[in-house]
C-alpha cells in the first residue's frame, strides 16, 4: 500500500521522503483554474492539494504535524511530497506548505486539535 510522504525542500528523492502520521483525506490534486483553449486543450493553473485530519490525539502531534511541513515556525515553507493526483496515480510533486489557518483550516475542540487541512500550493512535477 502506498502512503502519502512529504520531505522539507525541492526535488528530494522519494526514498528520502518521510511517511506522514497519521495518514490524511485528500481529494487529491486539483486546479485553481481551468482554461479551456479554442482548439480545445485543457490547462489547470495553480495545482494544489488538501491534505485533511480529523483529530490528533494532543497538541504535541499537531505541532509533529506542522514540523513535517515546515510549517511550526513558518508561514509557508517549500515541501516535497508524495500524493494522489487527478487520476488517483501516485506522483512526486514541489510545493508550497501553508501552515493551517486557526478558525479555519483547524479548529480546538474538546481538547483536542480537530478538522486540519494542510495546504500544498504551486505544485509542479518534482525533478
């Protein structure tokens, strides 16, 4: 079974990418816009994924979870990861990690972290 992965920097080899823990939800890649050409080819600009957690156990995993990232002390931080794209196939990407958003992107409830989505913009084909 293939899991998702994620490393800190650009074209970082696959077998130097980091499982991530735990596993998340994802729709996999999709495109902030399509454009649809007049002799009918198709571009997706600004490919992103949404990597979703319903719960960590403590804050102590969530800021795990942000460190694999990049993302506990940083806004963003260019990542490689290991994701499902458009067709469900398993690929190699760059990208941007966007540390999640309080209210938003993850909420505290019940002591607990719950509802985290982390951003992976500006993903292109890893060299």
């Amino acid at each position: 079974m293939t899991t998702y992965k994620v490393a800190d920097g650009h074209d970082i080899a696959l077998v130097s990418l980091n499982e991530i823990t735990p596993q998340p939800a994802s729709d996999g890649i999709k495109a902030t816009r399509r454009i649809q050409s007049a002799n009918g080819t198709v571009i997706d600009e600004g490919k992103f994924i949404e990597l979703q957690f319903n719960i960590m156990n403590n804050v102590t995993a969530y800021q795990a979870l942000l460190t694999a990232f990049g993302v506990n002390s940083a806004l963003t931080n260019d990542v490689t990861v290991y994701v499902r794209n458009e067709t469900f196939a398993w690929v190699r990407m760059n990208g941007t990690a966007v540390r999640p958003e309080v209210g938003n992107d993850v909420q505290w409830r019940r002591y607990f972290p719950r509802n985290i989505t982390i951003l992976v913009k500006n993903l292109e084909v890893a060299a």
